[in-house]
C-alpha cells in the first residue's frame, strides 16, 4: 500500500480547484474547520484526518464528475484546502 502523501500526490484534479485549495490553506485553522468536516469530538491526528479527509473528496471528486446535482463546490474546496494543508503538516514531521 502506498503511504499517504504518495497517495495524495498522485491525484489529479483541476487546477483551479488545487489554486484554491493552496490559497485558503494559508487560513487554515484545525480546530476550527476539522470538527465542521469530520465531526465534532477528539481531533484524530493528522495521518488518520488525512485518509478521512481523501475518502470524503474522493466522493466529491466522482460527485464532480458525474454532474451530479448535490455536488457543492464550496464543500470541495474546504475539503481541499484542509487536505493541503495536513499534508503539509505531515511533511513537516517527515522531514524534521
């Protein structure tokens, strides 16, 4: 199985969707905007927020491409913007 930012790095989307994504990453607060997207209660650590984060864009992402109409933009994008920015917190811990 491949790791999680191996995982991440091979996705493609839309490059106006991922210019979002990595400008809104820069306000990006945890414990504000994780509890809205996976729930409220503990913040799970930022691997396993990662995977959840993926599983929900990914349903999004075929949302997105099948035209279907409960598709939200806004919702992608806050997705996105959290992915990017948990990735970015994971590489961090990698590299340090």
């Amino acid at each position: 199985m491949q790791d999680i930012l191996s995982m991440l790095h091979a996705l493609r989307r839309p490059a106006l969707l991922m210019r979002a994504a990595r400008i809104g990453a820069e306000d990006y607060r945890r414990s504000t905007h994780l509890p809205r997207l996976l729930g409220y209660g503990v913040l799970p650590r930022h691997g396993s927020a990662l995977l959840k984060l993926m599983e929900i864009e990914n349903e999004l992402n075929t949302q997105r491409v099948s035209g279907n109409s409960s598709y939200s933009l806004v919702k992608h994008v806050d997705v996105l913007i959290a992915m990017v920015s948990e990735a970015r917190v994971l590489r961090a811990a990698q590299t340090a």
